[in-house]
C-alpha cells in the first residue's frame, strides 16, 4: 500500500510518494519527498544611533532565495516472535540553498554624511542531515508491560556555507569566506520496566551520548567533544483515583574544547548533575484528571550557538557563537487540568519556569561594529497559562482553541540588563464537512510582541485557508491551500538597546502563498503486527535558527 502526490504553488513545488509492503514477521515502509521552495522576498530597514560617537547609521536591504530540498524516510520493523522486535530507520534531509542580498548603507553624524556604499551578497547553504536507529524491545511472559528496550541512535549535520561579497567602496577588497560545521552524535540507551503488585512500577535505565561539534574556516579550525553518561530510576504508584511518579536522573558530563587553527584556549572540564522529576496525579472521575508536578531540564549549547566563526560580510554586523557555554537547567513547575467528552475535550496547564544560567543573545557596539553573541547571562522566570480545547461543534463542525498567555521576567545582572512583559499566542481552527465529499478548514494565528533582553520584538499574524476534495473512494485527494491571501506583506520590527546604542530594524516579507495538490492511495494493506514501543531518546541540543530558516519553516509545516 502507499501514495503518490504532488504540489505546485507559487512558493513551493513538489512531489512526495510513500509505500509500504509486510511479509509474515517484516513490514518496510519507505517516504520520499522532493521539492523546491523559493523565499518570500525579503526587504528591511534598519537604523542606529550611537551615543559616544554621534554616529547614525541608515540602511535599506533587499533579499531573495530559494532551497531545493530532499526528506527520505526508510523504516523497517521484524517480530521474532511475540515477545522479541527489533525495528530500524533512517532519516535523511538533504537542503541546498542560496540567499542574494542587496544593502545600502549611510553612516553621518552631527547631520554630515561619513559614507554611502552598497554592497552585494551571495550565500550558498549546503545541509545534509542523517540520523538512524536501531530499537530492540523484550517483553516478558508474566506481563506484557515487564519489558526491556534497548535502543542505538547515530546522527550527523554537515553544513556549509560559501559567502561572497563585492562592495563598492574604493580599496575595499571582496569578501570570500566558506565555513563548514557539523555535529555527529552518538546515543546509546537501555530501558528496564517491572511491574510489582499490579499497582506500582519501577523503570531503570541508563544512557551515553558522544557529542562532537566542529568548525572550519579559513582561520579557524574548532572541535568541541562531549561525553554524556545518565542513569535514571522512577517510581510508579497506583490507588485508586490517585498516582504518583517520581524519579531522579544523574548525569556526568565531560568536556574538551580545542583550537587546531585560530583565537582561543583548549580546555577541558567536567561536571555532575541531579535532575529530579515528581508527579502527583488526581482523577475524580473517568473524565476528568488533576495533576501537580515538578522536573528539571538540562539544554546543551548545540554548534549555532557554540560556532566561534564571525561572518563579517556586513562592515557594521557580526554575529558569532560563544564555545564557552554551559548547560543551561530549567525548574519546572505546572499544575494541569484535563477534561474529556463525546463532544470535545479540554487541556489547561498552569506553568512556572526558572533559570538562572540561561543562554541569551545580546549585542554591544565596539570600534563602530555591532556585535552580536551568547552567553550564559539569563537569570528567567516564566509564569504561562496554556489552554487547548477541541470541540465538535456539530456532526459536520470541529473547532480547535490553542492558547498560550505569559509574563517574561528577564535579567543578566552581569550585563545590568532588565526585560519584562506578556506576550500572547492564539491559534484558532476550524474545520468543516461540506457537500459532495469536500472539507473545509480555516487557521488563523497571531503572536503579540515579545520582550528580549535588550527590546522588543513586534509579533505576527497569519491565516491560512485550505479546501479539499475526495473522489475515486477516497483514493484520489485534491486539495487548495493558501496562506495569507487577504494580507500580501507581513511586518516584523525589532528593537534592541545597549549601554550607548540603540538599534531599530522593520522587515516586510511576501508572505502570500497559493498551493495546490493532489494525492492517490493505492492498495489495502492492513496491519498484522502491533506497533512497537519505541525508546524515547529525546534531545538536549540548544539551536537557533536564522531569520530565513524561520520563514522557510512556516511553509514546510
């Protein structure tokens, strides 16, 4: 059984075929997609002020781009018999990708023009990432929850990236620079489930992970290794209307960071951490459930943070990352009301968070050059209220509610920072059954503006419109798409302050999105194995992304 399909819009064109065969104790499935996605065009407007100098600084950019993309997805899953799986996948995206920038740039001061030039950039963007795992899984013969999993997960990113500049000044030589980084990532994990007395349960399990993180430039050769080992025991409980779980986890980690070409110190340090979790859960009816909890989580700096390597392509911006970072640990604590019905159901989560070594962005200016890295500054309290409810509103009518409302209390007392403020996210949808085997389904989206440690960023709005129709018995699907059709530009303006600068920027991109589809299922194949439980290796790697793979991301989901 399986489905081919294919897209075409006027951002993204594609197509995507999915198959999947079993035979006795082996199933194999196999997804496949390929497409190009050009980026919404991009133009902006920055202005800065510096207090010292005088200086005010004026430039206007236009950006343009595209990425030809490649997601491939093998799994394969073999029953030995009913107590013995093993089962294993391969993940592999492949992105090439080019940006072109064009950006003109007036600096003045005390009303008399210092410079005017232009400058044109070309980017070129190289990114294969591959991740695979193996699972094996036991159950035991007196209960089918007494189990032992153990599970092997490799995974790589290689990334490159080709930057060259020509500018108009008179002297000023043209920038060529290539940089090349990577993160491969080794995790093995074992996982031990034993029931005792039908009410309680008992999980043991351990796990390492080999991290190593690199750099290479023309002048900078950088090699940051970690090596993650974690056990963990939780404790289950069942009485009735009420359970607990809780559960302590210890890890020790070893660090070497090294400088085979370039600025920068080899070192090598390492360090232990207790990370404890409990919940209290409450259920009063078959319906309903309460529970109160408290967990700790530990993020690790991931390369686009800890990269050392400086663009400098802009003469007025560098951005680059910090590899002295620590770990960051989050306090967790959240109370969570469920609630369930024929009609519909309701989520309500009540949540404060508190960090006191967060990693932050933030920026100072220095020889007339803004710069811009990370550090573990952030001291963070976040209280947030979340609520997701799906109701039907009748046979033919469903409506999703996800909202989230927060207070941001931020400082870096290092830096003599301080932020406050709300901010708001609301997603709405709504889906409808209309005549002749047709849906509709209606999103709208908007995030208020955010507070960072140095400003304000402005928020978003989009609203999405999607129609769909089924024919051949439900075997051949067309559907239309579009994002933002009554609203062509999106805005987002930023603001960031310093000690003796002040830094405004606006951006306007076509966000404006028509696509249309068509998908045939073929073949019946139904299931004949369970499907099996997965080890849970969950990630700690701390990442950010650019602005334009943020704008490349909303159309991909």
């Amino acid at each position: 059984t399986g489905n081919i399909s294919a897209q075409v819009g006027n951002r993204m064109n594609g197509g995507n075929a999915y198959v999947m065969v079993q035979k006795d104790k082996l199933t194999l499935s196999a997804n496949v997609h390929e497409g190009y996605m050009n980026t919404p065009k991009m133009t902006a407007e920055m202005t800065r002020d510096d207090a010292a100098s005088g200086q005010h600084l004026e430039s206007t950019t236009e950006m343009t781009g595209g990425n030809n993309m490649l997601f491939a997805t093998v799994d394969a899953t073999y029953a030995f018999d009913d107590k013995n799986t093993m089962s294993a996948t391969v993940n592999v995206m492949d992105m090439r990708g080019k940006n072109e920038m064009d950006m003109l740039t007036d600096i003045s001061a005390n009303g008399s023009s210092l410079s005017s030039y232009s400058q044109s950039n070309s980017n070129s963007t190289k990114s294969t990432s591959i991740n695979a795992s193996v699972d094996y899984m036991h159950t035991f013969g007196d209960n089918p929850q007494h189990s032992l999993t153990a599970a092997y997960r490799v995974s790589t990113q290689p990334r490159r990236t080709d930057a060259e500049t020509q500018y108009s000044l008179a002297g000023m030589p043209d920038y060529n620079q290539t940089d090349r980084n990577n993160m491969l990532e080794n995790t093995l994990q074992l996982d031990y489930v034993q029931p005792i007395a039908g009410s309680s349960t008992v999980e043991l399990g351990g796990k390492y992970v080999w991290r190593n993180s690199t750099s290479e430039s023309d002048l900078l050769d950088y090699e940051h290794k970690n090596s993650i080992g974690a056990l963990y025991a939780t404790y289950g409980l069942s009485l009735n209307k009420y359970s607990l779980k809780t559960g302590l986890r210890y890890e020790h980690t070893a660090q070497e960071v090294s400088y085979n070409k370039g600025n920068g110190e080899d070192f090598n340090i390492s360090y232990d951490n207790l990370v404890p979790n409990i919940t209290l859960s409450y259920s009063p009816t078959m319906s309903q459930n309460i529970s109160l909890g408290y967990n700790m989580r530990i993020s690790r700096p991931g390369i686009s943070v800890l990269n050392p390597y400086r663009n400098t392509q802009d003469l007025t911006s560098v951005s680059f990352g910090n590899p002295n970072l620590d770990v960051e640990k989050v306090n967790n604590a959240q109370l969570t009301y469920n609630y369930y019905s024929m009609k519909g159901m309701l989520n309500a989560t009540l949540r404060y968070s508190y960090q006191n070594n967060g990693i932050e962005s933030y920026s100072y200016y220095d020889n007339n050059v803004l710069y811009t890295t990370y550090a573990n500054i952030g001291q963070r309290q976040t209280t947030s209220l979340s609520l997701f409810a799906s109701l039907t509103l009748s046979p033919k009518t469903r409506l999703t509610v996800n909202s989230t409302t927060s207070y941001l209390d931020l400082e870096a007392g290092s830096l003599g920072y301080k932020n406050n403020g709300w901010q708001e996210t609301l997603m709405l949808n709504l889906q409808q059954n209309l005549p002749w085997d047709m849906k509709l389904s209606m999103m709208y989206m908007v995030n208020t503006p955010s507070v960072t440690l140095q400003g304000e960023s402005s928020g978003m709005n989009m609203h999405m419109i999607g129609l769909t129709k089924s024919c051949l018995n439900d075997r051949l699907t067309l559907s239309l798409n579009t994002v933002n059709p009554f609203k062509t530009d999106m805005t987002m303006k930023s603001t960031t302050t310093g000690k003796d600068f002040t830094t405004t920027s606006s951006s306007s991109v076509k966000m404006s999105t028509v696509m249309f589809s068509a998908s045939y299922r073929f073949g019946d194949l139904k299931m004949k194995q369970k499907n099996m439980k997965r080890s849970n290796i969950e990630s700690d790697v701390l990442e950010v992304q650019s602005s334009s793979e943020q704008l490349n991301s909303v159309f991909m989901n």
